[in-house]
C-alpha cells in the first residue's frame, strides 16, 4: 500500500475504508537469521536497513510493549548535526542526510520539519565556544550560522534578553536542524521492515539470552525459545539490563530523563530554541502545544516518570529565558529512560560474545541518531565491519581509555552529560 495526495483524497471520499494494516502481526518463527531485542526507533530502523540495504530479511524485531511505546515516543523529536568532536560530527551528518531523505524512502509522512535550531549563549566564553563549535560543523560539511543580538531579536522577539543573570550575548543556528513526529518515525519505519518480510513481534519480552562457548544460539522469551544466527541488543535505557542476561556488565547508567508540552497555542516559536545557561530546550508542535525538556532527573532509575523538584528546574529555566511560557498550561509530561555513557557518546560495536552486538549509550542524542544508527548497526551485523561514519563509537574505549569522546566537557560523569 502506497501512500499518495491522490489515495487520500480517495479514502477521504470513500469513508476511509480502503486503508490496509500498516505492518503485518507476526508470530514469532522458531528461527531466524537476525534477532533485534528492541522495537523501539534505532531497532526498526537497523531492521529496516538489514532488508533494504543488505537483502537479510529473515528476521525478528522483538518488543516487550507495543511499537513506538518507548523511548521513541518519549522524546521532544529535536532532529539535528551541530556535534562538535570528530567521530560524533560525521555520524550526526550522515544521519541528518537520512534525515532529509527520509520521507521518500519511506513512502511515509513523518512530519520532518526543517525549522532550523538555535543554541544560544550568553557570555564571551560560550560566545568563543560557539564560534569554534560552529566552524567544525562547517569544516564537517554542515550549516553552522553565528547570529547576533540584532539578529536574534528580529528571530526570537519573546526571549527576555535583559535579564540580569543570563543576558543574551547571542546564537549559533542550523537552519538544517528541526523536529519529526517521534512515532510516525516509528511506525514508517515498522512499515518499510514489514514489507520486506521482517517480522515485528510485539508483548514479546525477552527475558534470556542463550549463549553456548562463546557464541550467541538465540533467545529466550515470554512467547518461547527462538534460535538465532545473530541477536542484536538495541533497549536504549534497559540495555544494562538485557546485556545481563549474556553475562555482560555495561559502562551505562539509567536516568530519566522529562519532557513536557502544553495546551495548543497560536504559532509563535518558529524554530528549536536551546537556553545556553539551564540546559532548557523548546520547540512547538504541529497541533500547537510548547514541546520542552532539560536536564535529567540525577539519580539513577529504570522508572519511566520523574520527580518534582526537576519538573521545578525546568519551568524555571523557561520562565528565566522566555517568561511569556509562564502564561501557559501544561497539559502533560513524561518520562524517557536514558542510557548515560561515561563520555556521552553512543556504542554501536561488536561484544565479547560472537554473533552478538550492540547499539546503546544514546545519552541526550538518540532521537536525532535513529536513521544513522539503524543503518551503521545494520552494516556491522550485515559485514562484522563498522560503518565508517560510526567507527569510533566503541564499547572497549571505557577500558582502554582511547578514543573517548567527551562531547560536553564535563568528564566521567554519566549524568552530566
């Protein structure tokens, strides 16, 4: 089934009933090539790639709930490539560049919007980190623009750029950047996989991995045993706990991680505005409500829910930047769970285990990485080699010590980053 603007004046005309399933039910088979343990963004899409790049189509995604009911639909759908490090620029590129192809390779509307985000920054320290930040991502191959206050003003007339504490000093914009609708990504990517033959096996937990001298032979689940050539571990915040399960202790704690949207307003936040100075972020949706996060909840929880003070943190920091934002209602929030890494960059690499492999350690960055990372992971369980755009992200730099990527600068530190 196709989508097209000539289908849906169809249906519309016709009581929509020509609409078919958008992916097939599955029962799961006793074997298969490839097992995926996560149905969530970064698991669909590495299926999807599997099928579509490599031609590997015997597989099963495996979903303990229902597609799109993690972390990929607990998020604020930020799409963007203004990373800074060599290793993490390149990957957040070819992500972005999938980005923007995304909804045509997918015949499916995912409501991509290149609204363009702004960083601001508010002394002469981050005004110089900005400009450097800025003209790596230019070297990388993307847009990176320094705007001025005049500037700013003309962009973000609701910003209060007076204040005291956190005078507005300026911006770095990436017109490129923009927000997606998190579970239409999901399920156009649920779709692609599909239909071409991956079976999506959702209420399907995991809950062992079956591991015989050294080499990965399949899985146990909550639906029976399924053998397996290859098993890949994409749980996001869960991944210590199903890495457990092969004997495998992780360099990732769990956080939470909260979000929040309001009541539908009239259209007045054009772009994605980051505040410099609280680690507050806020864009608006297409039905209108103020969709914003900051900083993550600092203990360590597998709770999908968060707690008061940090809810406090956060409208602070949007009253502080924004106070118009204090007018509004807030009509619900969530909670995402995080896998923190020590240097909050990602793991996308093979384990001690043969035939096992895993994609984990997202931190802040996992919504804008679920094309890239779906289609590095599906090269290195397609070839058993990285993907070039990837290759840095591997799980022995917290042993050794090289190659760590400390994006933010703050250390060793999971819940700082």
């Amino acid at each position: 089934m196709r989508f097209s603007g000539l289908r849906v004046l169809k249906e519309g005309l016709t009581g929509n009933k020509g609409w078919q399933a958008h992916w097939r039910d599955a029962t799961p088979k006793d074997a298969y090539d490839v097992v995926i343990i996560g149905g969530g963004g970064h698991g669909l899409s590495t299926a999807y790639y599997l099928a579509k790049e490599h031609g590997i189509t015997n597989v099963a995604v495996l979903e303990k709930g229902y597609l799109g009911g993690g972390n990929v639909g607990r998020n604020t759908t930020i799409v963007r490539a203004n990373y800074f490090l060599p290793g993490n620029s390149e990957f957040y590129s070819h992500s972005l560049k999938l980005w923007e192809g995304l909804e045509e390779d997918l015949n499916y509307n995912v409501m991509h919007s290149q609204r363009g985000q702004i960083g601001l920054f508010h002394s002469d320290a981050q005004r110089d980190a900005a400009i450097r930040r800025g003209n790596a991502i230019r070297n990388q191959g993307d847009d990176a623009e320094l705007l001025s206050v005049a500037d700013l003003k003309r962009m973000l007339p609701y910003l209060d750029y007076d204040q005291a504490r956190f005078p507005i000093y300026g911006g770095l914009l990436q017109r490129r950047a923009g927000t997606a609708r998190h579970d239409a990504v999901a399920w156009g990517y649920a779709r692609g996989a599909s239909e071409r033959g991956v079976d999506l096996i959702q209420n399907c937990e995991v809950t062992g991995i079956d591991i015989e001298g050294g080499v990965v032979k399949g899985v146990e689940t909550t639906r029976g045993a399924i053998k397996a050539k290859k098993v890949a571990i994409i749980v996001a915040g869960r991944s210590s706990q199903v890495a457990q399960m092969a004997g495998m202790r992780l360099p990732i704690e769990s956080h939470v991680l909260q979000a929040f949207v309001t009541e539908g307003l009239k259209p007045c936040i054009d772009h994605v505005v980051s505040f410099g100075m609280g680690h507050f972020y806020i864009s608006q949706s297409d039905k209108g409500g103020l969709v914003f996060g900051g900083d993550l909840d600092f203990y360590a929880s597998y709770a999908a829910r968060g707690n008061l003070p940090m809810v406090e943190h956060v409208m602070e920091a949007g009253m502080t930047l924004m106070p118009a934002i204090g007018k509004a209602k807030v009509l619900r929030s969530w909670g995402g769970i995080m896998d923190m890494t020590p240097d909050g960059s990602p793991i996308i690499d093979k384990t001690g285990v043969e035939g096992l492999y895993l994609d984990a350690g997202w931190c802040y960055g996992g919504f804008k990485a679920v094309p890239g990372s779906g289609f590095s992971m599906a090269h290195l369980v397609a070839t058993d080699r990285h993907h070039d755009p990837a290759a840095r992200f591997r799980l022995d730099r917290f042993r050794t010590g090289r190659g760590l990527m400390d994006e933010e600068g703050t250390g060793m530190q999971h819940n700082l980053h």
